[in-house]
C-alpha cells in the first residue's frame, strides 16, 4: 500500500540506486506561484536546465494520492493547468489518504527528497516569515531543520520578512551558505543588507561543506542562497513599492494562510508590468544550474 502511495520515476530510481546525480524541483511554484501558460514553461526548462548540467531532474507532486517523485511531462502539464492544492509536508497524507492532486511546497518537497535519498533540491525562493504580527511562519523553515536536504534558492521570498527569516533559520539550526555572496539576497534583487556568515564560491566548496555535515552526523538541511542574475535583477525601489502595494490589497482583502504568498506574487507581477514573472523565471533556472552543479560535485565523489 505505501509502497503503491510512494512513486519513484524509473528514471530517478535508476539514477538514484547508480549514485548518480538527481536534484528534486517543487511543483507549487509551478501551480501556485506563476500563471497559466508561464508556469509550464518554466518548469519545462527547470528540468533542462538541470539535464543541462548532467544531473537528473525529480520534479514532485501527489498526484492522485501518489507521492510523485519524478512527475512526467503530461503530469507537468497538469500541475501547471490543473486545480492542484497546494500541500506542505503535514498536507501529504491527507492528500495521500483522499487520493488527491496536490502541489507541493518546499517543506513537503524536501521532506519527499528526503524519503527518496535525494540530497539537493532547487526552488525559487523559500517561505519564512510573513511580515506583521500575523504569527504566519511558513512551514518550510521546520522541514528544513528536520530534513538532510540541501535546498539552493535565491533567499527567502522578498514579499516575507526577511530579518526574521534569517533569525528563524539560525534559531532552528539551518546552515545558511552563500552563494558567491556575502549577503543574504532578497529573491528579486541580490542583496538584501543581511549579512552571512558562511560563504562558498564554487560547487566544490558546497560539496565540502554538505559532506562535513553528513561526516559531523549533522541530520539538519542546508540552505544555499543563490542571488539573482544582476542582469536579472529588479530595480529595488520598484520592487518595494510592488510589494507595498501588494501587502496593502492583501489586507484590504482579508487575504491569509496558503492564500496569501500566491496573492502576494501575482500583485507583485500586476504592480511591475510583469516583469516580477521574468525575474522569478531567471532565478529559478539559475538556482536550477548552480543545484546540478553541486548534485554532480557531489556524485563525483
Ligand atoms: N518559490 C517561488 N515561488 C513560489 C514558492 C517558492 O519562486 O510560489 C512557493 C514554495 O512552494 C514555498 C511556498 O514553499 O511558496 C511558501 O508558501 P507559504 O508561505 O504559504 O508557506
Ligand atoms: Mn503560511
């Protein structure tokens, strides 16, 4: 029965039990986070930009009450049109039991990576702290304690507190690296004034860092903030007016829960002319690349 609810393509279990490199991708940036018919295209070419780098992609989902590690493309397809709800690491079994669809976040994507003996993952941005003093702290930040994962993402999403993201992360005793940065960077833009302690420069030195943990006994995820292209990169000033709007109509509104970061995304992508869409798309391919990389790095060794 379990084993029937827990899917793994035959190309990733292939790759997987042969030590070669996979990277995992999630599947509610796709069905939560961009639009219809965006959203298919870019998670068309997260996958190619993972094979690009000699790895193989494992994009998840539940599909029909199937954990999916490793969706193919009619399913793909389905995520980005269909009516998926978004699940986090405790949706999945309810999802699970119902024999529902469900798109899954970053804290049930790294929890299904984890199940699956997969080591990286790429995403967008990670949730974390919503601003306020809503109390709403995006699940994520608990899996990534709890999961011996390696996740690359371009920060936390811009539209959080990203100060308190930080904070949260330290306090729960998730490795932070930077990637090629010094800073935390702020998903839109590459920097946000939040300074890092530790910095790696190349997939090598990612690899080293990921494999002193696993040698320390360390169970815990790490994190690799990767900024933006610059060539990517959003005008900060335009940025923070887009996100101001967006805050404002999402309390006018009496948006929270799950709702609120799609709501955030989309009037961040009405409030800069779409151009927010092309950023996200930039940097999730990037984060892709750069995860490859070190899953090659990792294999290598
Ligand atoms: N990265 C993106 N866009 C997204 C997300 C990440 O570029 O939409 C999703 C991830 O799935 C993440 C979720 O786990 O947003 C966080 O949602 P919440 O704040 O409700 O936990
Ligand atoms: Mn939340």
């Amino acid at each position: 029965m379990v084993e029937i609810l827990f899917t793994v393509s035959e190309e990733v279990r292939a790759a997987i039990a042969g030590g070669r490199a996979v990277v995992a991708l999630e599947s509610t940036l796709l069905a939560h986070g961009l639009p219809w018919p965006e959203n298919l295209e870019v998670g068309r070419a997260a996958e190619a930009a993972v094979r690009a780098e000699g790895a193989v992609p494992a994009t998840v989902a539940v599909l029909r009450g199937a954990l999916t590690i490793g969706v193919d493309g009619a399913a793909l397809e389905r995520i980005a049109r269909g009516e998926f709800v978004k699940a986090g690491q405790a949706d999945l079994a309810p999802a699970v039991a119902t024999g529902r669809d469900a798109a899954t976040t970053v804290s049930a994507t790294a929890f299904a990576a984890a199940r699956a003996g997969i080591a990286l993952f790429a995403t967008g941005g990670i949730g974390g702290v919503h601003r306020g003093d809503t109390g709403d702290v995006s699940s994520d930040l608990a899996t990534l304690a709890r999961e011996p994962v390696t996740v690359v993402s371009a920060g936390a999403k811009a539209v959080l507190d990203l100060p308190r993201t930080v904070e949260m992360l330290e306090t729960l005793g998730v490795l932070v690296l930077g990637y090629g940065t010094s800073e935390f960077p702020a998903f839109y833009t590459r920097s946000s004034g939040i300074p890092l302690e530790h910095r790696v420069d190349d997939p090598a030195g990612a690899a080293a860092v990921i494999l002193a943990r696993r040698a320390l006994g360390d169970r815990g995820g790490v994190l690799i903030v990767n900024p933006i292209p610059a060539e990517d990169a959003l005008d900060t000033g335009e940025i923070r007016e887009a996100i101001s709007a967006a805050l404002a109509s999402a309390a006018r509104g009496g948006i929270g829960g799950k709702a609120l970061t799609p709501h955030l995304l989309a009037s961040v992508a009405r409030a800069t002319g779409g151009k927010s869409l092309a950023a996200n798309r930039a940097l999730v391919l990037n984060n892709c690349r750069i995860a490859a990389r070190i899953a090659v790095a990792l294999a290598g060794v």
